[in-house]
C-alpha cells in the first residue's frame, strides 16, 4: 500500500524536544496528566494526510505545524518531492514527523481504516456534504479519536481537493476567511485544524459535546464504505436501475445519504446481502428470458 522507500517508521522514537534547549521557566504551565500530547488517545488516532503536495517546504512546515500541537502522524499521498532538503529545513526541528511520515498511491489508502474522515477546502464545491468549521470539526474529532481512526485531509496546493476526493469524506471543514482575500497556504491551513483540535482537547470539549449513543457495532471503515459503494453501483447496474440514464448523479447522492448516516459494518453487511439478492434475482430473470426465446409470432 505504501512506499517501501518512503516509509519510516520507528516507534523507539522519542518524541522531538525543543531546540533551543533552554530550561522551562518556573512561571510556565509544568507538564501533567491534563495536558494532552502526543501520546493522548486523540493524538495518536488521529492523521493529517496532505494530498498530492507539491512543494516539499509546505511538508516541512505541515510537519511543524502538527508538531507544535501534540500531533506526529502525517501521510501523503503522491508528493511531488519527499524526501527533501526544504522539507527538512521547513520543518525547525519536527524531524520525527518526517521521519515516520508515510508515503501512499492513493487517497483510499490514505484513510482505508479511518471511521471519521474530514475533507479540508477552501471553497464549496460541487458535492454536497455537510460542512463544519475548524472549531466544530474539532469537537467532532475529539467524540470519535479515543476509539477509532480518524483523517484530516488537505488538497494540493494549486487546486484543493477535487470532487472525487471530497466523496470520499465524510464531511467537509471550511475555515471562514475573509471572502475577499481567503487563500491559505497549505500548511497554514494545516496550522488551523491541528490549533483547533489542541485547543479542544485543552478545554475537554469531548465532554462538552453532543453525547453520541453507545453502538453495539464497530462503525464502518472508509475501505468498507468503498467496498460498499462499489457493490451498491454494480448492483444498480445489474437491476437496470438508470434505465439508460448517467448513474453520477444518483450514486453522488446515495453515496451522501450513506455517509451521513453513518452505517455501522453490521449494517453495511445486512445491505450488501440484499445487494446480493438484488443481484441473484436480476440474474435468473434473465436466464428466464434467455430460455423463453423471442416471442412467436
């Protein structure tokens, strides 16, 4: 799935110290079981994955961004330039990011085991999903990380994320920047969302959050959920469900009232047997009007 000779990782590793090496001031915040850091349940499920980047300064400074907030885990997906001289530099030090920075073909490699993904963009697209601001998405992130795997997803510098990657989210974060003058750079972008989410594990909004209910099944994977998509449009296709017409639109927004919902992999199973069903019937009617032959005249 990931590039053998991209990927590093080495969980000996501690976690990079400050470069400066100076003392902690005796009026500074000390260190304790309240402060998250990179080894809280929220940090660890949680990864950044920067899409088909192509300046490795904005890798650098990615890193450095997550780092600063308590967060280690950075995926790309089809750098341009990785490793590099500039990512390192950009970096100031969160070389331990970069080190275990994982390097993948695809976006669905990028989030296969992930149950929460969050797609980041700069402006609404042509897929409809629901939209949470940093602040918002942070609390949702923080009701799902103890427990499950979650993605933060950032597109490339020049175009975002495109439509069929946002598909692939389950919901989209918007940061509201001035309308006349909104365009981020990459890692300041990257800056926001890890702010937000540090800044909600410091405030305990897991608690303050809407209580989700306890289920009594694993939410579905995103590699599940494609899975299931995928059999969801061959069986529309065996059934003759578009009668001649483009399936685009009506799978873009079946696949908006799965995502919403949530679907657990119990019930992913039970929906994928009436799939086969679907199939099996569709598939015996036309063995039956192959062995009718035409019609007599």
């Amino acid at each position: 799935m990931a590039d053998n000779h991209s990927v590093k990782k080495d969980s000996s590793k501690k976690p990079h110290q400050e470069v400066d090496g100076s003392p902690p001031s005796a009026l500074s915040p000390q260190p304790s079981l309240s402060r998250p850091s990179a080894h809280s349940p929220c940090s660890q499920r949680t990864r950044f994955v920067l899409v088909r980047p192509s300046h490795p300064g904005n890798i650098g400074a990615a890193a450095r961004a997550i780092r600063t907030m308590g967060f280690s885990r950075l995926v790309l997906v089809q750098p341009q330039h990785f490793p590099d001289s500039e990512a390192t530099a950009l970096a100031a030090g969160a070389d331990d990011v970069l080190d275990r920075a994982v390097v993948v073909p695809d976006l669905v490699s990028a989030i296969a085991d992930c149950e929460l993904v969050l797609g980041c963009t700069a402006r609404r697209r042509g897929v409809a999903l629901a939209e949470f601001t940093p602040r918002a998405a942070a609390a949702r992130v923080l009701t799902v990380a103890p427990a499950a795997e979650v993605a933060i997803v950032f597109g490339n510098e020049r175009t975002g994320l495109e439509n069929d990657e946002l598909m692939r989210c389950h919901a989209a974060v918007h940061i509201p920047s001035d309308p006349t003058f909104s365009s981020l750079n990459l890692a300041q972008a990257v800056q926001v969302l890890a702010y937000e989410l540090r800044m909600a594990q410091l405030a305990g909004s897991a608690e303050a959050a809407p209580a989700v209910p306890a289920r009594s099944d694993p939410p579905a994977t995103a590699e599940q959920l494609e899975y299931f998509f995928a059999h969801l449009a061959q069986t529309l296709d065996d059934i003759d469900f578009h009668k001649g017409r483009s399936p685009r639109t009506i799978l873009q927004r079946l696949r908006r009232l799965f995502l919403r919902n949530e679907l657990d992999q119990r019930e992913v199973r039970i929906l994928r047997g009436i799939f086969d069903d679907a199939q099996r019937m569709a598939r015996l009617a036309a063995e039956r009007r192959v062995g009718l032959g035409p019609p007599s005249s």
